[in-house]
C-alpha cells in the first residue's frame, strides 16, 4: 500500500459517518483495482454489499502493512 493510500484509508476508517461521498466510493474502487488486480469500476452505490467486500478487502491490505 503506497503511503498516500495508507493516508487516505487512515483517514477514512477514523470517519464516524455511516454514509460514503462519490469520490471516496471512487477511490475504493480505484485502490482495490490496484491492489486485487481487476478491472477499475464503481459499484453501483445501490449494491451495498460489494461496497462493504471492497472495504473489507482494503482493510486487510491496510493491516497488513501496518503489521509490517
């Protein structure tokens, strides 16, 4: 995870909202294309479950640098 990411995901995980901008929706899929190796694409914001794999997945590649 490249420092600027990390960055990013800090910030984001300490955000107490419930609710997701475009852009930060944008940029979660832009980070789990990079790092599980797909296609970029935006998940419809109606399809909350991907949305919520996406994040899970990014937390794991977060950890794991931060267990590094």
């Amino acid at each position: 995870m490249t420092d600027k990411d990390y960055k990013f995901w800090t910030e984001f995980r300490s955000n107490t909202s419930t609710r997701i901008t475009y852009d930060e929706l944008k940029r979660i899929a832009q980070m789990h294309s990079e790092y599980y190796k797909h296609t970029f694409f935006i998940p419809c914001s109606c399809n909350k479950k991907k949305i919520q794999r996406f994040i899970d997945d990014i937390n794991k590649v977060y950890e794991s640098k931060e267990d590094a």
